[in-house]
C-alpha cells in the first residue's frame, strides 16, 4: 500500500491550476499526474468514481475536503489497445 501526502499554502489562482490539473486528467481518460511529497506520481483512474466532500467552518477558519476514489482492479486489467492492422 503507498501513501503520500503533500500540503502547501496556495493563492485562489494557484489552487484553481492544481484543480484543473485534476480536472484534464479525468477528462483525458489518461492518468492524473501529481507532485505529491517531492514525488512525480502517474495515478490510472478508472470510470467509475466515488466523490466525498466535506465542509466544516470553525473560529473563522473554513475546510473543505474533496476526496476521489475509485478501483484500480480495472483499470490495471483492462486490455492494452491493439494496434491497427495494415
């Protein structure tokens, strides 16, 4: 099991391009690629994912977490696409 974990402090416009970086990832059906701990990771996301949220606001201070997952077990055993015949 792998764990990473990573937290920096980020203007608006900063957290917005970590965003969408997210974003283009799940959009390109390719994998979502993160720097997370001084590391480059590569993470293949499968079709079907579960999206948590959670907000909690206390003594001025606002979180809000957003957590993806999803099974790996089928994006790994997916076939590899065949090349075209010609």
């Amino acid at each position: 099991m792998d764990h990473c974990s990573d937290e920096e402090r980020l203007s608006r416009r900063e957290a917005a391009e970590r965003l969408t970086d997210i974003a283009y990832g799940l959009t390109s059906g390719g994998p979502i690629e993160l720097r997370i701990d001084g590391r480059s990771l590569k993470l293949p996301v499968g079709d079907d994912l579960v999206l948590k949220r959670e907000s909690t606001s206390n003594e001025g201070r606002t979180r809000l977490e957003l957590e993806l997952s999803w099974s790996t077990a089928l994006v790994s055993n997916a076939p590899s696409p065949k090349p075209p015949r010609g």
